[in-house]
C-alpha cells in the first residue's frame, strides 16, 4: 500500500476484528429506492441522515396526539435463521406495530427500524428490508430511517436482533381507551393468522425438542409445513378499523405476549370483567398441536399463545352484529360485571 491510499478492506483493522465498514456502506447503498416506495409527501430529506424528517399536516384533526410503540419480533427469529428466509419477520415487527397503536385509534404516520447482526449480509438484509417496505406500503406508513450495527460477539454467526419504533396519530376526541366498556358490551374477535409473534420459546421446545420435529415435517390438519406454519405473518388489522367510525368501538386489545388473560384487561375499567366463550370459535390446529404435545395447561396455553384471535375489539350490543361484519370478527363473550379480569369459559 502507497502512502495516502485508502486500507484494502482485507488489510482493514476494524474489518479484521469483524465489523466490515465497507460491506455495511454497500448494503446500506441499496436501501434509497426500495425505501422510497413508502413515502409521501410528508417525508423530506432522504435515508441516511441522522435522522428522519417527517411534516405531518393534521389541519383535519382538532386535536391530534402522536402514539408511539417500540417492539421486537422474539424467538420467531430463530425460525427465520433457520429457515433462511427472512422478508416474514420483517413484516412481522411492522405489522405488531402498527396493531400496538391501532388499539388506541391511530393511524400510522412513520416507523423507525433498528437491526443488529454479527455480520451484515447482503441477501439477509434484503429480504428484511423487503419485508419493512411491503408492510410499511400495506400499513401507509412511512419507512423514514434506522440504524443497522454489526457487532461479531454480541450474536452468534448468521444471527440478527430486530426492533421497530412507530408514530402514529390520533384525534383526542375519537381515541380508544377502554374508558366507556360497561356491563353487556360484546366482545368480537378477530381471527390471527398463527401464533404471529408470541410463544415462540414454549413452540420450539415443544415442536423440536420434545417431538423431534424437522421444518420441513407436514402435520395431519396444517395446509403447509411445519416450517412455513410457523413463519405466517402477523396480521395488520388497522386497515379493518379505518373502514368504521371510531365512535362504534369501545375498545381493542391487540392479542400478544400474555394472550386473551392478560391483554383484555388493560383496556378493562376496574368494574368490569371480560368473560370469555372459549368454545365459541374453532381454535386452529397449530395451538391444538402444542396443548397436546407439550401437555400444557389450558388456562396457561390462553395466556401464552394468542389461541385463534389475534385482536379484540368491544362494541355495544346494539352495534355487534353490523361491525361484527365490517370487521370479519366473531362474538367471542361479553363484558360483565367485576374486577377488570379476564374469565374464561369452557
């Protein structure tokens, strides 16, 4: 090497110890033109700033507030490593988003994604980034900026971490707090696509550990294999929502980590307990699998898993059966007198 030339990337000092400045520049090259197809006019600068700039016009709201939610994917990832396909997951995290927000009414303006890697491979991070841009076009949402790291040590070769940020907005007068449930509400559940991106730790173990399962296994009631089951991607059901008045929900309740026990009530008033019919719908085969296989409790597999119904929402009686319909949802129970607890009936 002549004085004053730049180091060949092989003769790098930071490329030796792992973190390939070089590949990271050419990945993040590609990103301009996929990344674009999400945007609107509200978006200005461009990728690869220090930060995006968005220029929201809410002339429309009397008073808009922005609704933030931070998340990640969880041990679905593992699926995604092994499998080798990675544009799911990616859909995954913005769709998980936009529903944290959409309980609250909002619509999604921007979303933000951070992805770390022992290494940044190029196909790899071209089929997440196709997966941010597909859901974030589906969602009208804005991909505006991330942040991708490479740190050999932190995961383990061909691994990758993933979390996404969004903002959103909603009009103060129509947001959803559960504020006005009462005593004989309906409440409607809206069909998930598969365990979307909860249970993932308790499924391996159940699937690959204790039955020895391999990816590619096909199971008497599953449409496709195990592998391809396992990787369906979590529904976004804010595009459902947009088609009503706000005005006709009481509350919504996104069915994640903690299942129809745990998330009904942090929309609940302290009076009111949500009682649910749990015989009212077909649970898919997929939980049916896990609950026999790995002898887990019943109450336990609706606190773990999402069992079927992958949103919740809660109307009036008198509006149940016509946004029922708007929403494809099904009567899954009632709200009644109590606690703010979740009741289960078999």
């Amino acid at each position: 090497m002549t004085n004053g030339s730049p180091p060949t990337r092989k003769g790098k000092a930071y490329a030796r110890a792992g973190v390939d400045v070089d590949l990271g520049n050419l990945v993040k090259s590609k990103i301009q033109a996929r990344v674009k197809s999400t945007h609107g006019p509200e978006v200005l600068g461009k990728i690869g700033g220090f930060g995006g700039l968005f220029a929201p016009n809410f002339s429309r709201m009397r008073e808009p507030v922005l609704v933030a939610s931070v998340d990640g994917v969880g041990t679905k990832l593992k699926l995604a490593f092994a499998m080798n396909r990675h544009d799911t997951v990616g859909a995954d995290l913005v769709n998980h988003c936009i529903n944290d927000i959409a309980v609250l009414g909002a619509r999604p303006l921007f979303f933000l994604d951070y992805i770390g890697a022992e290494r940044l491979e190029p196909p790899v991070f071209d089929q997440i980034l196709a997966g941010f841009t597909k859901a974030c076009r589906a969602g009208g949402c804005a991909l505006i900026g991330g942040e991708t790291a490479q740190m050999p040590g932190m995961y383990r070769k061909g691994e990758y971490d993933l979390v996404g940020c969004i903002v959103g907005v909603v009009d103060r007068a129509t947001m959803l707090d559960g504020g006005r449930i009462e005593p004989g509400d309906v409440i409607l559940g809206l069909a998930s696509s598969g365990l979307h991106t909860n249970g993932y730790s308790l499924a391996r173990k159940i699937l690959f550990q204790k039955m020895r399962l391999k990816l590619d296994a096909q199971l008497p009631g599953l449409k496709r294999s195990l592998g391809n089951e396992l990787l369906l991607t979590h529904k976004n059901y804010q595009p459902l929502f947009a088609k009503i008045p706000l005005k006709r929900l009481r509350g919504l309740a996104h069915i994640t980590g903690g299942g129809l026990i745990d998330n009904l009530p942090r929309i609940l008033p302290k009076h009111c307990d949500a009682v649910i019919d749990a015989s009212s719908w077909q649970v898919p085969t997929i939980f049916q699998i896990l609950a026999e296989n790995g002898k887990v409790p019943r109450e336990e597999m609706y606190q773990v898993f999402n069992m079927g119904i992958g949103m919740v929402a809660i109307v009036a009686k008198k509006d149940a059966q016509q946004v029922a319909r708007s929403l494809r949802a099904t009567p899954i129970g009632q709200i009644e007198p109590g606690s703010g607890k979740t009741r289960l009936q078999f």
